[in-house]
C-alpha cells in the first residue's frame, strides 16, 4: 500500500456560488479534465437533483505505467465552500483511501480554489510515485480554473 498527497490551489473570477456548482457537479468532471476524468456515471443524487454517489473511472500514468482506476465516489457538498469526494470501500477489510477535497474561499474580488488530495493504493513497489499527488492535484486546479475563466 502506498500513500498518496497532493495539494493545490489557483486564483479565479468566477463568483464563489459558481465555483462550488462546477465542483459539485461530479458528472462535468470528464468535460474539463478528460486526460484524467475518462467517465462519471452519477447512481444516486439528494433532494437538491446533486450527485452524492458516483461510478468514476480515472486515468493515472506514472512513467511508462499506466492504470485505469474505476472508484465508487460519495459526494458531499457543503455550502457554500467545500465539496467533498470519498473512495467508498468495498467492504469492512478495504482499507484503500480515495480522498477529494476541493475548498472554495472568497477574496474579495476573485477567489482562491484549492485541492487537497488522500489516498492509500494499492501499486506495485516498484513504482516511485514522486511528486504524482501534487501533480494530479495541480492538473485538477488548472483544468476546473480554466472551465471558470470567463470567455473571450
């Protein structure tokens, strides 16, 4: 098993309801960030018509290895700053750990995004995973900044 972190942040116009919207909204994922995202199937949303269960299938490529990772998601948003997606186990002995955790902050004309990522895989020992946590952090940032960005 190892251990995976990553942190990252980035500055944004769009207003902090916006941010959250695109955050929360699981299903968009794959739009702004598809070398990554491949597909989310949403299986379950509240009262609010929001995802708080999602089939994900990401991406990963690590040095000449790559992987496909089909995870099971909750989804929790917590207005009016922070969503959150959680690895959901496959039974009471699954100790693998997908952690997500997005934190919107207001600044007063702009806001700050910012991403903390947890997780526990299983990989091969041999697999240095170097700055991987932050790098898919970072991608994460960029790509959800770039949906926001107003055009023109």
């Amino acid at each position: 098993m190892k251990e995976l972190h990553g942190d990252a942040d980035a500055g944004v116009g769009a207003s902090a309801e916006e941010c959250l919207s695109a955050l929360a909204a699981v299903e968009r994922y794959p739009t702004w960030y598809p070398d990554v995202v491949k597909s989310v199937e949403v299986l379950e949303t509240g009262s609010d018509g929001v995802a708080i269960r999602a089939q994900v299938k990401l991406f990963v490529s690590v040095g000449p290895v790559k992987k496909d990772f089909n995870v099971l998601m909750d989804v929790s948003v917590v207005a009016p700053d922070r969503v959150k997606l959680s690895r959901v186990p496959h039974d009471d002995s699954d100790d693998h750990r997908f952690d997500v955790a997005w934190e919107v902050e207001d600044q007063g004309e702009s806001r700050r995004i910012a991403l903390a990522l947890d997780a526990s895989l299983e990989v091969p020992r041999f697999l240095p995973l170097g700055s991987i946590g932050d790098d898919l952090a970072a991608g994460f940032v960029s790509a959800v900044a770039r949906e926001l960005e107003p055009e023109g």
